[in-house]
C-alpha cells in the first residue's frame, strides 16, 4: 500500500467517525425532545404541587383604615363652571394681588414660582393669558368637607373664586348638588359653601391647630387631579410657614398633595380637622413633598365670621412698614431695641387722625411691646373694630402715646380690589324678565351706555340676571352682557327680545350677537368692549 492509498483510508475513517458522531447526537436530540413534548402535553397530573387556596376576605384594620373610613363620607369634590372666565386674576397667574399697606414685602420671583396653591384647572389651559370670550364653559376642580349636618362646606377660595356654578359631589352619592357661596375671605384664602340636599349630612370634627407639634402624623383627603376620595399620610414638617399673604401662617406637611387637593382638609391621627390643604412648594407643579394648609384655628374665626356677618372684619389703624426694616442693628442705631418703623400713614385713616406720622417707632400697643410688624398687625387684626388703643411711639427719641381707635381693614383700605371680592354684593335692579324660553333679565341701555359699544351700532339691551340651568346660561350669556342682536334682528329694547322670543319654537337654533366689556378694563369707568356671537339651540321641553 503507497502513501497515497493509506492517506485517503485516513480520510475516509475519519468523515466515517463524523458522519456517526452526528448521526448519533440527531438520534438522541431526537429521543429527548420526543420526551420533553409527550410530558408537555401529557394529561398527567403533579403530584407533589400544593394548590394555593385565596383566604376567607378578613379586612385588616389599623388607625389610619378607621380614621379614613369614619371621615370619607364628609370630604367631597368640588367642580366648578366659568362661563366664560373672567378677568384673569392674580391666583390663575400664580402671584399674589397687589400689596395693600400693613402688608409684608412680596417674595422673591424665584420664591413664588415655588409656591402654588393646586387648584386643578381645565386641562392644557395657559393661566397667564387672558381668555377670549367665548360660549362653552370652562371650569376646574378642587376639595372641600362638611362642618356641619345642615351642608356647610369649608374650601379655599380660589377653588370657587368668581365660579358660575358651583357644583359639590359626595362620596358614594352619584349626584351633583349645586352649591350657594355663602361668603369668602381672600386674605386667608377660605370659602365657605353649602349645599340642601334634604338630609343630614356626614361631618368632620374640628381640631385645634395650637396642639399640633412638628413630627405629627398628617393625613391629607382629597381629589387630586380628580381622582376622588385619594388618602395620603406623612408628618407634619414645620409650623408658622409664612409663605404667602398676610394673614397666612401656614403648617407645612410632607403627606402627598397635588393639584385638585385645595381646600380639603389635612387630620390628626384622632381623625380631626388640624389644616385647610391650600398650596404646594414646587418646581414640578406636582408633589415634592412640601405642602401648605391653613391652620383649622384661622379656617374656624372665618367661618364663624362668613356664616354670621357674610364677611369677615380686621381691625387696622392704617400704616405701611417694610419687612426688613427691623434688623437688630438698624433698630440699635435708632435707639430702640425692638418696634415698627411706620413707612407711611393713609390719609384720613385711623393713625393719621391720631396723629403717627412717618418714620415714628411704634414699640408698644397698650403697654405691650411690639415684636415686629407682624406681630403689630396680628395684634390690630384681632381687636374689635370701634376699640381704642394707646400707641406708644419713639419719635426722634422722645416716647409719646397716641390714643388710636381701631376700624375696619376693609374701610381702611377700601380701594385694595380684594376687599371689594370680600363684600357681598350690592343688590341690583333685577330688569325686566325676557319670558322662560332664555332665562334672562333685560333691562333699556342708556345713550350714554350706547355710545361706549363700539362695533354695536348704538343698539341693544343689557342683561342683568341669568337664570341657573337656563338655555342662556348652557350659551354663555353672563350677567353684565349687552344682546345686540338676535338671529341678526337688531335688538334696541325689552320689547324687542320679546318679539324675537314669540317668534322662536323649541329646536330652533339661536345665534346671539354679544358686546361683553373686555376683563382687563372693567374697573375703569369706560371699559372696551368686544363683540362675537354666541349660539345654541333652544331645548325641546
């Protein structure tokens, strides 16, 4: 045999040994995925598996279950229709309203971008434009709870603030029931709402916001971003928070808070009201745990104040001073050792008459030193209106008492817008009634009233009420409104909407042509106006 011959025998075996090496691994791939298969779809049953069995359902409960189960019925979710909104107001905007005197300093830009309260608003809209007018209604949600079986409902105000319809739902109850403002405070922030749903209502007992100490457990109800009823629980952070207005000292809480929580209320681990749920820290728009409610002690004076007189009264003696202004060094170089620096005095106010003038110290009210300004105006705040007070001052070293007699905040500064958003409101002449088919009142424009529409060809009639759940209110019309025309008949009396209104049957469609005074300048004596339409189609029944 040459080398050729072995060398190709070689070969051969080899590929020979392959070929069987494979053909064996096939074979027994073959055998093991035949087994596998069989056992996968045998109807063989395991023996050694326990079956899991679902327990007999025992709630378990512990302190935060039975608070929440005993307080849910009185928490309640507040919805609100702006039909359309009005003017854009400094809560939208995320700032404070202009500062009226005896207030504090604003806070830094940075700092108010931090603070918001969380009312949930209609979803995409831009709060810092002004809307244009328009039919379909906006609106927003909040929070709020009962205080009392008869259906009166604590909230903030900016929840309800200038709101067209407020309606409140409760738990477990799938109706809305429309709700009365019965008044508000702004400086404060509080409202107070009621509903008449024929019954006695569920309530929450109230606390003392003095007996809560930082380390406390916090629970917070409400409807965050509309999702009713959410609970959540955390500890009280830190108290006296002076964050905002005024009159705001706020207890800060790290239990979740979001948009739609505003106004409901923030308990104790006995179940009790301790805080109003107003404003969050942020730089979200959502929770990061700091959260702001007003003490219960406050929301209680306001609502006691708001269900008795429809308003609340301060006392205010009429100064300005700038926080700041009470280092301990500018006031040693003075030659005080505390007081507050009176900045200005309003004219005929209470301490002009008495006769502080700008620049005096005033170290002391009725025997009792003055801290700093906020102490001065908690002070004042509290004092009955009509009540006298002595004022000691250092003027230019020299110690002088000033007999001061105490009046209304309100009068005191009677121009501040808030304070007129405070007031109930006047009672107007009720106009003459445009039959049912609108729900409106009317009444004749004056030439004077004419004159300012522009673009209204001096025609028209001024609506001065809208009747609830009517075909003009479900259209937009709001009370203050001039109707111009109607299916582009022009309108120049009462008796004109009436000859268009007998002339319309159920399911005609109606096009209301509107000159509506422009948000920004209806404080000034000659507001713009804009003119549009509104349309709807009157309701067959």
């Amino acid at each position: 045999m040459n080398w050729k011959t072995k060398l190709r025998d070689q070969k051969f075996l080899s590929l020979g040994l392959i070929l069987a090496t494979l053909s064996t691994g096939i074979v027994i791939g073959t055998l093991i995925h035949t087994e596998v298969s069989a056992d996968k779809g045998s109807d063989k049953a395991v023996t050694d598996a326990v079956p899991l069995k679902v327990p007999s359902p025992v709630k378990l409960q512990n302190e935060f279950t039975a608070i929440v189960n005993k307080v849910e019925p009185a928490v309640v979710n507040i919805s609100t229709e702006y039909s359309p909104k009005k003017e854009v107001s400094e809560r939208k905007r995320g700032v404070r309203p202009p500062a009226s005197q005896e207030d504090e300093e604003e806070e830094s830009e940075e700092g108010m971008d931090l603070f918001r309260r969380f009312f949930r608003g209609p979803l995409g809209q831009n709060p810092n434009m002004p809307e244009a007018p328009r039919g379909p209604r906006g609106g927003g949600e909040g929070s709020g709870f009962i205080v009392d079986p008869k259906g009166y409902i604590i909230t903030n105000n900016h929840v309800v603030d200038e709101a067209t319809t407020i309606k409140v739902k409760l738990h477990g109850d799938p109706v809305d029931y429309k709700a009365k403002l019965i008044g508000v405070d702004t400086e404060t922030d509080l409202a107070v709402i009621k509903i008449d749903t024929g019954r006695a209502l569920p309530y929450l007992a109230v606390g003392n916001s003095e007996a809560v100490q930082v380390g406390d457990w916090a629970i917070a109800i409400g409807s965050p971003f509309g999702l009713e009823a959410s609970v959540t629980v955390g500890i009280i952070s830190a108290q006296g928070r002076d964050v905002a207005q005024q009159f705001q000292k706020f207890i800060q809480t790290d239990a979740a808070i979001n948009p739609g929580n505003s106004g409901g209320p923030l308990l104790n681990i006995k179940g009790e009201v301790i805080g109003v749920n107003t404003a969050i820290a942020t730089r979200s728009g959502g929770n990061q745990g700091i959260g702001f409610a007003l003490p219960v002690n406050m929301a209680v004076n306001v609502y006691n104040q708001v269900t008795r007189y429809g308003r609340v009264t301060r006392g205010s003696i009429g100064i300005s001073w700038t926080r700041g202004q009470e280092k301990p060094e500018l006031l040693k170089a003075l030659g005080v050792s505390n007081g507050v620096i009176v900045e200005q005095v309003t004219k005929d106010g209470p301490a002009d008459k008495a006769g502080v003038k700008a620049e005096d110290i005033i170290i002391a009210m009725n025997g009792k030193s003055v801290k700093n300004g906020e102490d001065l105006v908690g002070r004042v705040a509290d004092t009955p209106v009509g009540t006298q007070v002595t004022l000691t001052v250092d003027r230019k070293g020299k110690k002088v008492d000033l007999p001061v007699t105490v009046q209304d905040r309100a009068e005191v500064f009677k121009d501040d817008p808030r304070f007129a958003r405070n007031r109930p409101p006047a009672p107007e002449e009720p106009g003459e009634p445009a039959e049912a088919k609108f729900g409106i009142y009317v009444k004749n424009l004056t030439q004077a009233e004419r004159d300012l529409i522009k673009g209204g060809e001096g025609a028209g009639v001024r609506v001065t009420q809208v009747a609830e759940d009517s075909f003009a209110e479900e259209t937009g019309i709001q009370v203050g409104d001039t109707i111009l025309s109607i299916n582009r008949q022009s309108v120049n009396s009462v008796d004109d909407i009436r000859k268009l209104q007998a002339s319309l049957k159920p399911g005609d469609p109606v096009a209301f042509r509107i000159a509506r005074a422009n948000p920004l300048s209806r404080r000034g004596t000659n507001p713009e106006y804009t003119v549009f339409f509104l349309a709807g189609t009157l309701p067959k029944h």
